[in-house]
C-alpha cells in the first residue's frame, strides 16, 4: 500500500464520470403499406378534420388505378401527399423561408410570411402543394408536426383502420419505419429528382406511383375533385398519351393537375425581355458606332423602353402574388437561395443604373454616360436571363430543364429591345432603323430555329416530351405555330421596314406564353 506524506493510506481513485451521450436527432420518416389500404379515404377525412382544410383542396388524397383486365383487374391505391424531401426543392424556391426544413427533417410552413409567389408549386416534383383558397397561403402535409412534439401521432396514422400508415424515427434502428425501410422493399416517388424522399411505399404498383403510367379516361367519366378544363392531358387515345407501363392500366380516381403560374408569368417573362433588350441593342449598337451616344434613341428611348416595361413587370410579378401586400417580404426577409429572390434585386440593381444613364445623358455627363454601361450591360443580360435560373428551380417541369434556356432568353431579350427600339425609331430617328431590322432580322431568325428544334429534336424524358407535345400539337398549339409564323415574318425586316416590328414581338409573346404554360402541363402525382 502507497503511504502518503500523511502516513495515512491512499484512497482509491473514483472513475471518471463521463457525460451522458448526446441524444440521437430524430429524422421523421412515414411508410405508407399499399397492400393493406382498402382506399377508404379516412386519412383524407382526419387530415382535413385535424388541420381544418376546405373544401376544394386536400393535404393528402388517395389515388386509385384500375390495373390488369377482366377477370384479373383490381384496383390499386396509393396515399398521395407531401414526401418530406430531404432535398427540398419547396424549400429553396420560397423567397421568404415560408417553406423551411426544421431539424427533425420536416418540411414546414409559415403562413404568416408567404407572399403566395407558387415557385413552391412550381418546383415540387409530387403536385403536393397547394395554395388554400381561404387564407391564400401555400399550405401542404406537414406529418402533423403540431401532434409529433407532443408525442401525439399524425391523425392520419391514428385513424388509418387497416394500420397502413406509419410514422416514425428513420434513425432509431428499433423502430418499425426503419426497420421496414432497412429490412424489407419499399420505394419512393420519382427517385430520378433526387430530393430523397421521407415517405416510402411498400407494395404499391407502378402504375400509381408513376404518373404517366396509367391512361386517363377522356372526358369527366370519373370522380375527379376539382377537374379544371383541359387538365385531362394524358388521355386514352390522344396522341401525346404514351404511357410507361405495359400492364393495363386505368386511372379511376385522382385530383385535378392545377398549373402553379398562368397567363401574368407568360407576360412578365415578355415585359422582362423587352426591358433587358431595349437597353442591350441601344447601348451595344452604340458602342459598337452603329448608334450616336447622344442620339434620342439611346438617350431617350432606351431608358424609358426599360423603366417602362421595367414597371410592367414589377405590376405583374406582384399581381400574381397571392398576397400582394407582402411582397417587400422579398427584399426584408430574403432566401438566397431563391433566384425570385436574386433576380427582384438584379432588376432593382438594374433599374438603379438604367436610371443614371437616363440621368447622365439629361445633365450631359459624358463620361459617366459610357461609363455606366459597364456595369448596365451585365445587369441588363442578368435581367434577361436569370428566369431560366428560376425555372431551373422547379424541378418538376422537365420541358425547363435544360441549359439553352438562358441562351434561349438572351435571344429573345434581343429580340424584343431591337423590336421595340425599331418602332421607337420611326418616329425619333428614322434613320437608325436599317441597324436595328438587320438585329431584328437575325434574332427573329435564331428564334425561329429554335422553335423548329422543338419539333425536330427528341427530348430526353417522357415528361418533357409531352410537354413538347402540349406546346406544339395540344392545347398551345395554334398560340405556338401562329407565333412562329409571325417571327419568320420577322426575319424580313430589312426589306419590309418597322410595321414589321410589332408582328415580330406579337410572335414572341405567343411563343413565350406556349412554353411557359406546356412546361407546367404535366400531372406529377
């Protein structure tokens, strides 16, 4: 025994206390058993019930496909809702964080700060946003987060007769989501979007989880809830209906595909094009000697072309907010990650310098008024063509998913400026008109291949082909082709003068407005 200087005998050391282990952070997760729902719609009821949803609108569905034929059909369901993406593209389209992912891994919202842009609609690859038609907010499931933090279940779980639907800790090995996610096959919806859902199906057919899987019955011949006019996209029969699947299969019970932007977005992408172009062709022609610096049409026409179409487009991207009054949300309380948050201050950074040359060139300021164009060429290429960012955004519209888009919008923004700038000159200096209708001639004319490569040129998924179908042989069609035809109008401009200006920009609208609204056409759930 060691003696200390004490001569009393040494005490055994205490073992060391170590700090208790950090608890395991929960990761909400749902598995939805297809081969025990009997399609009774409870957890429709419930959910409508708990979180007080109208009439109208559901937070979660059950979809029904008749598949095989007779004497072997049967029907199959899927419970169809929100898939609590760990990659959210819900979360990084919202431009104040309405939509936002909380620790746990649900994706939540806050009504109280959502402008109601719909660029969460826009970019879920599942239909499984919508905006509630009383309160006008963006509103989906949220696994009844208000229940799970006071250890109550989701009432979608609690009343599900058949215990098809559970929730649990995917990160909790002794749970049975994750035990069924680990040890049995389950599989998520459109996996190749990559967001990583957190809602699994066990035993559900292809033909529900695929959209394009099943034929849709033309006509109202089913109980669709709230079929808009021309939602039956994919019916039996119609040329663009190619399905997936090769089993019979027939949809017999589904929501109404709603189009998240209409005619004030197809508009405002026309505007925008003609507010980045008018001072784009005034100030490159300018430089370039084409165009005298102090001539009216750089000094006058182009700054007011662009503060103009400017103020048009700020009138329509807040008219199409659902709440209007909360739009300065976008500036207070900006999400980076949003690019309708990044291109709301690329066109005030724009319409700032656009505003200083008009200025500079009023006071005679020479040297800023070339010096300006430094930064205002930038701005005015990043106004024309942040939107095919934006676009990009919404994952769910394969038809927008591709990197020509921003190439694309650089070829119409100089359309539309030479276009406007051409009518400008027929009054204020008609001798520029010849430099602007060969400028006019040669976008009409790049404009006018790449609408004919819609028609030649395959696309690379089934949704991006229909959508190509709806926008060129659907219901876009005769907006599509008779833009085209005004644009190859167009291409003649140095031969028939500036009336031809205005058929050329009525071409581009139409084409605008053709893709704009086919890119959001397919059904995604």
């Amino acid at each position: 025994m060691t003696l200390l200087s004490t001569g009393r005998p040494e005490a055994p050391l205490a073992p060391p206390v170590s700090a208790p282990p950090a608890p395991r952070p929960v990761q909400w997760a749902k598995v939805v058993d297809q081969t025990r729902c009997i399609g009774c719609h409870a957890c429709t009821v419930a959910c409508k019930s708990e979180n007080e949803v109208p009439l109208g609108v559901s937070r979660t569905y059950v979809k029904a496909v008749e598949v095989g034929r007779w004497p072997q059909a049967r029907r199959a369901f899927q419970v169809t809702r929100c898939n609590q993406c760990e990659d959210a593209p819900c979360v990084a389209a919202c431009p104040t964080r309405a939509m936002y992912q909380r620790p746990d891994g649900i994706v939540d919202f806050d009504k109280a700060i959502c402008v109601g842009c719909k660029a969460c609609m826009a970019a879920c690859p599942y239909d499984a946003i919508f905006i509630n038609p009383q309160d006008h907010s963006a509103e989906k499931c949220n696994f009844c987060a208000h229940r799970l933090d006071v250890g109550l279940e989701p009432a979608c779980v609690v009343v599900c007769p058949t215990e098809a639907i559970t929730v649990g800790d995917l990160r909790d090995p002794d749970s049975r989501v994750a035990q069924i996610v680990q040890r049995q096959a389950v599989a998520v919806r459109r996996p190749e979007k990559a967001t990583r859902p957190k809602l699994f199906y066990r035993g559900a057919h292809q033909a529900t989880l695929d959209p394009l899987a099943a034929r849709r019955p033309a006509g109202d011949t089913y109980a669709w809830s709230q079929v808009p006019r021309g939602a039956q996209l994919v019916a039996a029969g119609h040329p663009g209906g190619r399905h997936n699947s090769s089993a019979a299969a027939l949809l017999a019970y589904d929501v109404g595909h709603a189009l998240p932007w209409g005619w004030r977005v197809s508009l405002y992408t026309f505007t925008k094009s003609v507010a980045a172009g008018a001072y784009l062709v005034a100030l490159l022609l300018a430089l370039s000697g084409r165009l005298p610096f102090a001539g009216p049409l750089v000094r006058l026409a182009a700054p007011a072309l662009a503060l103009g179409f400017l103020g048009l487009t700020g009138i329509l991207l807040i008219w199409d907010l659902k709440h209007p009054w909360r739009f300065h949300l976008i500036f207070t309380r900006p999400q980076w990650r949003s690019w309708l948050v990044r291109g709301s201050f690329v066109i005030l950074g724009y319409s700032l310098v656009v505003v200083a040359q008009a200025g500079a060139g009023l006071v005679g300021a020479h040297l800023a008024e070339r010096l300006l164009p430094v930064v205002g060429l930038p701005l005015a290429l990043l106004t024309a063509v942040y939107t095919a960012y934006l676009f990009a955004q919404a994952r769910a519209r394969d038809l927008w998913q591709t990197p020509l888009l921003a190439p694309l919008l650089a070829v119409q923004a100089v359309l539309a400026g030479s276009g406007a700038l051409l009518v400008a000159s027929a009054v204020l200096a008609p001798g520029a008109a010849r430099p602007l209708s060969t400028v006019l001639a040669v976008a009409c004319g790049a404009q006018l291949l790449l609408g004919l490569a819609e028609v030649t040129v395959g696309h690379p998924t089934a949704h991006a082909s229909l959508a190509a179908h709806e926008m060129t042989h659907g219901r876009y069609a005769r907006v599509w082709w008779t833009g085209l035809a005004l644009l190859a109008v167009g291409v003649a401009a140095p031969w028939l003068g500036w009336w031809v200006a205005p058929l050329a920009l009525a071409g581009l609208l139409g084409q605008e407005h053709a893709f704009v609204q086919a890119g959001q056409s397919v059904p995604l759930a």
